[in-house]
C-alpha cells in the first residue's frame, strides 16, 4: 500500500520500463515494496504512483557492487547508469495525486520597492568604496608634489582615505535608519467602541452636561442674591 502522506513520484512509462525488470534480482523487502507499486499500473487508477524513499532505494542499491553486479548479469545487461536519481526522476511529477494549494503571488509593487533599495544600496556603497580610493589616491599624488618623504605620503594618504571612510559610514547610517523607517507601514490606530449598554448605564465621560462646568450657576437663591446686589449698586 502506498501511503498518501510521504511523498510519491508519478510512474512513467519510461520509468515503468526500468522498475519492472528489477523486480526478480532485487533483494527480497525491497522487491516486496516494489512489486505492489508497479502493479498499480494495470489497475483503474488515473495516475500510478510510486514512492520515492522506494525510488531511493532503488537507486542506492545500483550503486553498490552487489547491485551493479546483479544489473549487469541480467539478460540483456541493465546499465547501471540508468538507476541514478537524475535518470529515475527525469520526465516524471512530484505527488500528482495531491492537491496543493494555489501559488499566491506577491506585491508586484513591493518587489519592485524592494528592488529599487537594494540596487540604491549597492550603489551607495560603490560610490564610497570609489570615494575612499580616489581620495587615497589623489592624497598621494598631492603629496608628491610638495616634496613630502614616501612614508609621510602613505601616512597621509591612509589618514585621508580612514576619514572619507568614516564619513561615508556614519552618512550610509543616517540614509539606512531614514529608509527604513519610510518603508514601515503605518501603524493603524485602535478605535474603542463602547457598548451602548454601558454607555446607558455609566454614562458617556464625553457628553459633559453645561451645569457640570465649575463657572455656572446653578443654585438660584445665589443668582437672586447676586441680581439684587446688581441693581443696588446700579441707583
């Protein structure tokens, strides 16, 4: 029986061809693991399988000096070249029985991001490795026309090429960290949404009622005595 779970390979003609005349020299368990497959050749199934850990097998044991002696008594001989995985495997379909699931492609739009920043990378990076050596260069050649000794000249040249290095560094940093945070998507908010039960119950904090607010008035007598005052004052 053929376990639906491992992975099985479709059995071609061609493959077909090869298998069956391995089925009398083979030792005795794998001839029983293989026996059964190529049965399923002459049955109704729609797409014959066969194991490939059988396949496998199949294949380490051509490559041993009792199987490529057993291969080659055969009448005719079988080459034993024709049981290598490349050649078993060739024109035949990884588990046709099984259905995977379909392909999701990408963002088109973010593979062509991603691979715009990559290529920016790169030249950034070229450009200072250019940077460094140019300004290396030119440090020497300068040097040489001030009389400067050889190794004051190396010496300068080296200090000047470090501190274009250092400089194309902390700049590559700088860009990196500001396109990074470009590229992150941004953050959505969370939005509450109370229930109107509790709204009804507790009552909304944000509906906040004019006689809550510390300057009204809300006690009458107060507002008498305060018009009275009012209009005294006034004669």
């Amino acid at each position: 029986m053929i376990n639906s779970d491992k992975l099985n390979v479709s059995l071609e003609h061609h493959l077909l061809e090869k298998l069956t005349p391995l089925v009398g020299i083979l030792p005795a368990d794998l001839s029983d693991e293989l026996a059964p497959c190529l049965a399923l050749e002459k049955t109704a199934v729609a797409t014959p399988v066969v194991p490939y850990d059988v396949i496998q097998k199949v294949s380490k044991w051509s490559r041993t000096p009792e199987g490529t002696e057993a291969l080659l008594k055969c009448s005719p001989p079988l080459d034993p070249q024709s049981y290598t995985m490349v050649s078993l495997l060739a024109g035949t379909t990884t588990s046709p029985e099984k259905h995977f699931p379909p392909y999701i492609a990408k963002d088109p739009e973010e593979d062509r991001r991603r691979a715009a920043n990559d290529r920016k990378a790169v030249s950034t990076v070229v450009n200072a490795v250019l940077s460094v050596a140019g300004t290396g260069v030119a440090t020497w050649f300068a040097g040489g026309h001030t009389g400067m000794r050889i190794e004051w000249r190396a010496l300068l040249a080296v200090c000047a090429a470090l501190l274009v290095a250092f400089a194309e560094i902390i700049l590559y940093m700088i860009w990196d960290s500001r396109r990074s945070k470009v590229s992150e998507p941004p953050r959505k908010r969370r939005v509450l949404v109370k229930h109107k039960k509790d709204i009804a119950e507790k009552g909304d904090p944000t509906e906040i009622s004019p006689q809550a607010s510390s300057t009204g008035i809300e006690d009458t007598s107060l507002r008498h005595r305060t018009l009275v005052t009012t209009d005294a004052s006034d004669h």
